[in-house]
C-alpha cells in the first residue's frame, strides 16, 4: 500500500515537473519574440538614423568643397531649365 502510494506521488510530481517546465519554456519563447521584434524594431531605426547621418555628413562635405573653390549659388537669371 505504502510503495504503491509514492508511486501515484510521484507521477504525479513528474507530470506537475513537465507541465511548469513546458509553461515556462512557452514563456521564454514567447518573451524571445517579443524581444526579437524589439530588437528588430530599433535596429531599423538605427539605421535609418545612421543613413540621415551620413547625409548630413556628405552635404556638410559638398557644402566645404564648393567654399574651398570659392563657388556660389547662381543666380535665378543665370539657371536655364531643360526639357
């Protein structure tokens, strides 16, 4: 009677043991997601961020090569439109 006793326990111990184990492997996998997506969500915007960067950076540089060659914007008579 005892050792059929620890038995029942005992399964039913284990299948308590599986049942957390796999609701907390569906939690982290589900925190994992969320995170995933986070970290592809701010990734995105870093690198438009970085292209915004860049393109200051390169207008900065056109903006010191055209005063090293002492150029200037034009005048509105002097641009001629093609079609």
């Amino acid at each position: 009677m005892y050792k059929s006793f620890l038995a029942v326990v005992l399964i039913i111990v284990s299948v308590f043991i599986y049942i957390w184990q796999q609701n907390t492997s569906t939690r982290f996998a589900y925190k994992l997601s969320s995170l995933q997506s986070e970290y592809d969500k701010i990734s995105s915007g870093n690198k438009s961020l970085q292209m915004k960067i860049n393109s200051i950076l390169a207008l900065d540089k056109m903006h010191k090569i055209a005063v090293e060659k002492n150029l200037s914007i034009p005048d509105e008579s002097s641009i001629v439109y093609i079609d």
